[in-house]
C-alpha cells in the first residue's frame, strides 16, 4: 500500500493535514533536544520529513532514514540527499547500541507488533538513548472524538478519492487510528518497554501527540 500511495505521498500529507504536518515534525525534532553531532535512525522514514528536519536543526548530525517501502525511500532520497536503508522495523539491520536517538512519525501505528517495534528501538539506542514518536493516537475525550469521526468520516474518504484515487489506501489511514491505542496507553507501552522519562506534548489537541521517552 505504501509503495501505491508514495508518488502522491507529499502532497496528501500536506493536504490533509492543512500543512500542520510540518509543524509537528518540527516540533517532534526540537522535543528531542539532540546533541550537535548525534546519530540518529530515522524509522518508517517513508520521504525523509522528518530526517531532512533533524539536518536542518542539527546539520552536523548523522541521520539515517529507514523505511521497507523502496518508492518511499526512492522519493526521500531525491529530495534530501539523506542516507537510507530499506529495512523492516521489527528486524532492524543495524547493531546493539548504534544510535543516539531514534524517531518515528505516524509509523508506529502501522506495525504489526507497536511492541515489538519498540524492542528493536530500544535494542539499537544506546544506553541513555532518546525515542520520539509523533503519532495520530486514538482519541480519549468525546469532543476530540466526534472532530475525529468528522474529519475522518468526510474530509480524508474524500481527499483520498480526488487527490490520491486511492480511497482504500485511506480507509486503512482512518481505521489504523481507530485501532491504535491512546496516548495513555502508549505511554504506558513504553514504560512497560523499558523507557523511562516518558513525557507527552499535545501538538494538535486530542489527536495528534509527540512522546519522547529514553533509555535507563
Ligand atoms: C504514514 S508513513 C510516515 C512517513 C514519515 N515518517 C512521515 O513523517 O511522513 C508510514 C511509513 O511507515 C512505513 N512502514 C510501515 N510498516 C513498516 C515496517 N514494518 N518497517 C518499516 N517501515 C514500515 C511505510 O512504508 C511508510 O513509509
């Protein structure tokens, strides 16, 4: 589906999300707070936003985008120039200890295994390493939850089907958000995951959260 929906990855995104998108990766990367010349694996890096964002506010750092989506990645190197590696999250090619931070945004929620996948995050830091996920986690209140089923249910189905003529490739967009847990109950994954210093930051109230977390 990934490899369907990359030629037109870029622009859907920064349609249905009214270009916010770019904020909250802006705002994930600051959150993590990376030393100057940190190593950093970029997972479900799809094309690279988020990879070319760490460059931009950390230039000497050294970032690799991950992603097992080759057309994705075709499309993220053209664009940044950035190292890439196709590689599948929950068996990650790289050793024990090799980076200082990872991120992942809106890619977690896409793995078979959210567990899983962060072992192998947590698996590839080292010791003191930071993770940052951005993610459109379900909602908890009831009003996030009827703008929710309102955007979901009208706006996406139909920027899917105009922008896109992909509409199942978003009906799966909507329906991995229903699936996906809360942010509390990510949290408290990652707690469980062994990540300590778990903190929270709204970026779009209800919906769409960043959490940052490190190893013991
Ligand atoms: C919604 S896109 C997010 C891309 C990018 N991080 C961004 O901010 O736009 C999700 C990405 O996760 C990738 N993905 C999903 N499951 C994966 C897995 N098991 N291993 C590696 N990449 C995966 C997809 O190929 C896709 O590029």
């Amino acid at each position: 589906m990934f490899e369907r929906i990359a030629p037109r990855y870029d622009l859907l995104n920064r349609v249905l999300a009214l270009r916010t998108d770019v904020c909250w990766r802006r705002r994930l990367v600051a959150v993590l707070d990376l030393p100057a010349e940190a190593r950093v694996l970029d997972l479900c890096a799809g094309t690279l936003d988020v990879a070319a964002e760490i460059r931009r506010q950390r230039p000497a750092a050294c970032v690799v985008g991950a992603d097992f989506a080759r057309g994705m990645l075709q499309r993220g190197r053209a664009k940044t120039g950035l190292p890439v590696a196709q590689a599948d999250a929950l068996a990650l090619p790289f050793a024990a200890d090799a980076f200082d931070a990872v991120t992942v945004a809106f890619g977690l929620r896409n793995l078979e295994s959210p567990a899983r996948g962060l072992a192998e995050i947590a698996r590839v830091l080292r010791p003191g390493g930071r993770v940052g996920v951005l993610e459109l986690f379900r909602p908890a209140g009831a009003f996030a939850r009827v703008v929710h089923a309102l955007y979901n249910r009208g706006f996406v189905p139909l920027v899917g089907r105009t922008v896109s003529r992909d509409p199942a490739a978003y009906r799966y967009l909507v329906d991995s958000i229903d699936a996906f847990s809360s942010v509390a109950e990510f949290t408290a994954l990652l707690a469980q995951s062994g990540f300590v210093s778990v903190e929270r930051r709204s970026v779009w109230p209800g919906i769409s959260s960043v959490v940052v977390a490190r190893l013991p």
